[in-house]
C-alpha cells in the first residue's frame, strides 16, 4: 500500500515537473520570439538543401555512401560508409559512430569527412533504431535496443572480415558514442566488451555510475539534516554543508526537467518536438554549437540531422537500388520525435538487457581466445566490482562544460567504473556537443586516429597536442 502511494505520488511529481518544463520552454521561446517566428524562404531553401545532401540516396557524402544493413528479422539499419563490404580482401580497422539526441549520422559530419580517418579505417556511421533513415521499433527498451545494436555490429565485423579464420591477425574495431550512442556502448562495453578493441566515450552518464553518487549525495545530506535538527546550535554550519552536497543533484534535476518532459502523455511529447515551428529542436541546435557563429546553413544541417530524411529524399535509391524502410517512408517523415522520446520512456538506458540465445552465441564465436587472455590478466569477464563495470578498454573524453550534466554526478567515482588500459580526458573549452563544437570535434578526431592506429602514443599527449589544457584525470 505504502509502495503504490509513493508509486502514485512520484508519478504526480514527475508529470507536474514536466509540464512544468514543457511551459517554461515554451515561455522563454515565446519571449525571444523563436515560438512564433516564421522561417525565412532562405531558411526553407537552406533545410531543403540540407535534406537533400544527407539523405538523398543515390550520391555519395563526402566519400561515404549510403548503404542499408538488413539483420535477421528485417529490421533495416541505415548507415553511411567509405568502403564497401566484400569488396576484396580489406585490412583496415573497422570504427562505428553512435550518435544521440536528437540527431543521426550527420553529428558526426566534421569528425568522419576527415581524410586521415577514411584512409585508415573502414568507416561506419550508424543511425540509431527510430532515427534517421533506420527501422523503428515498437519500444525502445533496453533489450530491444541493444539486441539490434549487437547484432549490427556483429554482423558489420562480419562484412569486413574482421572475425575471419583464427590464423589471421585480427584487425582493430573501435566504437564511438556520443550522449545517448555513449549510453549505449557504455551498456555495450559493459555487457558485451567483446564487441571492441577499444570505446571512445563522450558526454553521456553512465546510468549506474551517475544512480550511485545521486544516492549517496541524497544521503549524507539527509544525515547532515538530521544532525542539524538534533542540534541546533551548531546546526548552521551543517545545513549549509547539507545543502552544499545536495546541489549537484538538484542542479542535474534542473537540466534534466526536458527528461520528465519526455515522459508526459504523447501529446504533450510531441508538442515539445515539434511545437512552436520546432522551437525546443531549434534551441538545443544553437547550443550545439556553443560559443561559435551559427549561420543559416548550419541551422539547416543542424535540423536536417534531426528530421531524417523528407518524402523527397524516400524516393531515391542507393547504388545497391535499396530504398529507406517502410517505417520511415510511411511514418516517420511525418515526424520522428516519438520515437527519439521512446529511449527516454522505455529504460532504455536502465533496464536489464535479456540476451537472446543468437546474441550469446554470437558474442562467444568474436571473442575467441580473446576472453581467456583478457580474464586472466585481471580485466575478464567475471570480474568483481559495481554493476555495469565498463570491461571493454575505455576513452572517456568530457566536455567539461556540457549544460545537460553535472559532472559531480557522472565523473565521480567513475575509476571503479573503469578497467586497466581506459582513461579519463577533460576538455575545459566544450560542453556537450563535442563532436560539433570546433575544438573538441578535432581532439575526438585525433582519438579516433590514436584508437585506429593501434595505440601507439601517450593519449593524454595526443590529446593536448590539439586542444591546450585538456587533463587526463584517470588513467588505468
Ligand atoms: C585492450 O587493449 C589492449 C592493448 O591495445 C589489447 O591487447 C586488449 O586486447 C584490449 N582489451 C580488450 C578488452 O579489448
Ligand atoms: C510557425 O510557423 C507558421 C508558418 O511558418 C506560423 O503560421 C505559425 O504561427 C508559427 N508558430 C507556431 C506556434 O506554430
Ligand atoms: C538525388 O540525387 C540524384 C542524383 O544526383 C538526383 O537525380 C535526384 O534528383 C536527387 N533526388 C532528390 C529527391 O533530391
């Protein structure tokens, strides 16, 4: 009875925060004119370009082509590629960018058009589940999301020859995930580090991590209250030290308010996707960029990363004579904000991933005599430690700046988290966007290299050498 009353009572909170968000949003876009603002014709005619350069099917993106990746049931994975499968023996390290919210391939637009990465990998951008040019799914739980990512990875490693005859030396993958694609390898990492040589990690929580130090702030500030009551005279001193601990969290639960918006009733959801002529899309674009200019067309690929591709763009085909999946030509040009909320609504980041029997296999066959080194050397699979230890060689690079997280609460404590061979990087300049934002998309860059490259130097220096002031605060 207890349980569902408090049951009852979070949920009210919940839903008046988030309406409470929906409204203050809607208010501050009232009040700089956003909201009610028309789109120039040069605007529409910057989005309309925009669209076409990266969804139009039949040309190539800077050297990368569009191409589907069709797994077991049908679900239809988008991608864009600098290579082609089977297309002769191929002995490049494979690397697959995961992008976030609210966006798709083309985040990483600045980062994979670089011609020191395409000529040294086998390069994958991926859409997620639900964005893009990819398949929806029917809920984005934790188990549906990642069984399809796994599969796509495995089947990609497939493609490449990654995972040929025992004797061949095997080539490098590296996985790269940013805000919600950096949830996600964080769980990949996590519960399937097979998966990779090496994830490059920025700027998303890690859920259990971030779950942990919210708990034990809340706590000792209720112990510091409780002190403070039982002793008034001193109490001062302690209520303001309680108060000092509980500020990350409610910081977090400042900035997160769009997260309880998420979980309002779908009219409301959608209203915030695309209310006010796109208003709350328009506003996280600007901030993408940070401190620098924001021109016309950057707005346009900013949205047209967002959208996915128009009905235009639904009737080309690719080289292959592959078109977008039916999900995407007959829902979501109509709009695709659903089904970004539904990572949000679903746990996807939080619920337990119940692995399918083809998903075990398959993890089993890649990691070979891989899993016998790595467990015996102190960094295996069965290790002791908090759940959702990341066992897969990690780079977290952070945007210290980033306006959606505290860092307090996702960077504290993380070393647990962390396994021989992974480190920490700070960038002082960046907030959240850092594959967007002009100095940090170049340090991603060079991460990327050092991952593909095998290693070779000290990342911390490689680091630094493009963006002054960067501090490794970990290293494994
Ligand atoms: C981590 O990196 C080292 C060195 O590159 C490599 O030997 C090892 O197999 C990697 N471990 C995992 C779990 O991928
Ligand atoms: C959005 O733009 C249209 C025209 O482009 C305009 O009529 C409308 O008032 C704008 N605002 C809202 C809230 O939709
Ligand atoms: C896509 O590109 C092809 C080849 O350049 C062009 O013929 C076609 O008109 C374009 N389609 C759209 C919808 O932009």
């Amino acid at each position: 009875m207890a349980g569902l009353l408090f049951r009852a009572i979070k949920s009210a909170i919940l839903f008046a925060y988030g309406l409470f968000t929906m409204f203050a949003y809607a208010f501050i876009q009232i009040r700089n004119g956003n909201f009610f603002r028309k789109s120039s014709e040069k605007e529409k005619l910057e989005l309309y370009l925009a669209r076409e350069r990266f969804w139009n099917l039949s040309n190539d993106w800077a050297g990368l082509s569009h191409q589907f990746l069709t797994l077991r049931n049908g679900f239809k994975f988008h991608l864009v590629c600098n290579d082609r499968p089977n297309s002769g023996p191929n002995t490049k390290p494979l690397v697959i960018f995961i992008h976030g919210f609210p966006d798709s391939w083309a985040i990483w637009r600045h980062i994979i058009r670089s011609s020191a990465i395409q000529s040294a990998a086998t390069v994958v951008a991926i859409d997620l589940p639900g964005y893009g040019g990819s398949d929806s799914l029917g809920k984005y739980s934790a188990t549906n999301v990642l069984e399809k990512l796994t599969e796509f990875v495995v089947t990609i490693r497939a493609l490449y020859g990654i995972d040929g005859d025992g004797e061949a030396e095997q080539r490098r993958v590296v996985i790269v995930g940013h805000d919600w694609g950096c949830v996600l390898a964080m769980r990949l990492a996590a519960e399937a580090p097979q998966l990779a040589d090496r994830f490059i990690l920025t700027n998303g929580p890690l859920p259990g991590l971030v779950i942990s130090n919210v708990r034990r702030l809340v706590s000792s500030s209720v112990k510091m209250f409780k002190t403070a009551l039982r002793s008034p005279l001193s109490s001062r001193s302690i209520l303001f030290k309680a108060m000092k601990s509980m500020k990350p969290v409610l910081r977090q639960l400042t900035r997160s308010g769009y997260i309880a918006a998420m979980q309002l009733p779908m009219t409301f959801v959608r209203y915030l996707g695309s209310g006010g002529n796109y208003s709350f899309l328009r506003a996280t674009h600007r901030i993408s960029y940070g401190r620098t200019e924001f021109t016309i067309v950057d707005a346009a690929e900013c949205m047209a990363s967002s959208l996915g591709p128009s009905a235009e763009e639904c009737k080309t085909r690719t080289k292959d004579n592959e078109q977008y999946p039916a999900s995407v030509k007959k829902e979501r040009v109509f709009g695709n904000f659903d089904h970004m909320a539904g990572y949000y609504r679903h746990g996807a980041a939080t619920s337990r991933w119940r692995k399918s029997i083809e998903t075990i296999a398959s993890l089993h066959s890649i990691a070979r005599g891989n899993e016998f080194r790595r467990s015996s050397s102190g960094a295996g699979l069965f290790d002791d430690g908090p759940e959702g230890v990341l066992k897969g060689n990690s780079t977290v690079i952070w945007g210290k700046e980033d306006i959606a997280l505290e860092p307090p609460l996702c960077l504290d404590g993380i070393s647990d988290y962390l396994v021989h061979n992974s480190q920490v990087i700070l960038l002082p300049r960046s907030g959240h966007f850092t594959p967007m934002e002009r100095e940090s998309r170049v340090a991603l860059e060079k991460a990327v290299e050092w991952a593909v490259k095998g290693e070779r130097e000290d990342i911390g220096a490689v680091i630094q050498a493009c963006y002054p002031k960067a501090t490794v605060t970990i290293r494994k």
